[in-house]
C-alpha cells in the first residue's frame, strides 16, 4: 500500500470509528485529529474537532453565524485554524502516524488546512485519514496523487478495511477485529 491511506465512504458507514481505532492500536505514536457529531436527542447539530493529544473545538453548528456554511451548518474555521491545523503539523513533525479526518467539505474553506494536507502527503509520514466521497476540485486533486490509495468503506467491509489499514500501518498493538 502507498504512503497515504484515505478511507471514502458514504456518512455512517463507520470512516471515524475505524480511523480512531486503528491510531488507538498504532505500536508508534499518532498525532492529528478526528471529528464526531454533535449530537441532541438523537438529531445533529453539528460537528466537533478533537486532536489526538484531547484538545477540542466545535467545528460547525447549527445557529452559527459566519461566511461559511456547509447546508444549515455555520463553520468555524478559526477553530480549525487554531487548534486542527497545528494538530496535523505536530504530527508531521512528531508521529509516525498523521491522522486527518477529515477532509471534507467544512475543512476546505480553509487554506491553512489544505496547506497542512499538501505537507503531510508530501512528509513521508504515513497518513491514515478520510476524504469526501462526493466530488470537489481540490479533493480530487488529492485522490488522483501517486502516492494516495482510496479505501472505500462500507458497512460490510469495515474488518476487512480495518485489517488492510492494520496491516499498511504495521507496528500495530496484536488485538483481535471486532
């Protein structure tokens, strides 16, 4: 597999869960972030930010105001300027392991971040991240690189991905799949 491994799939197909466990079974260090819903009786609200090291920011929301919005979410992107993007550039310097989920929509408002993506893809660290399935520019840009190999991901296949990421990431704690 290449140097970078970026999982695409459908929401709900369990892209976030499969990123957090396989850098929770790294042997070496992970850096980077992962996002979660938010959530309010059992309907989303929005989005958060949280790096590998346990800082966390609301990313978008509901009822956010600001020049950006994705559908009826308001974006943040001061908090991904503060607090994901110097997430991802420790772990280019730090990790054996960059963590980016994800890069999708929200985060490409930011310039700072898609900066931060260009490094990491061409840090020579492995990175273990997640792209939007749909179609935009820059996203496919990043798909088509040499050096990038496209998981996709559905609900059948997330022990078989999750071996294959296991297996590319190597190193990784001996547990058994779930």
């Amino acid at each position: 597999m290449k140097q970078v491994c970026l999982l695409t799939g459908r929401p709900g197909t369990g892209k976030t869960s499969l990123i957090k466990e396989a850098a929770a079974r790294m042997a070496g260090r992970a850096g980077g972030f992962y996002t979660e819903e938010i959530r309010n009786r059992g309907v989303r609200e929005g989005f958060r930010l949280i790096t590998l090291d346990g800082k966390e920011v609301v990313l978008s929301r509901t009822g956010m105001r600001g020049p950006y919005r994705v559908g009826k979410y308001g974006v943040d992107i001061e908090a991904l300027n503060a607090v994901g993007v110097p997430a991802v550039i420790r772990a280019i310097e730090r990790a054996d392991l960059v963590v980016i989920d994800e890069i999708g929509r929200i985060e490409l408002f930011s310039e700072a971040f898609r900066e931060a993506v260009d490094r990491a893809i061409g840090s020579g660290r492995k990175v273990l991240g997640t792209i939007m399935l749909n179609s935009h520019p820059w996203a496919d840009e990043i798909k088509k690189r040499p050096g990038v190999e496209l998981l996709s991901l559905t609900r059948d296949s997330y022990s078989r991905v999750l071996a294959d990421v296991l297996d590319w990431m190597g190193g990784a704690k001996a547990q058994s799949i779930v």
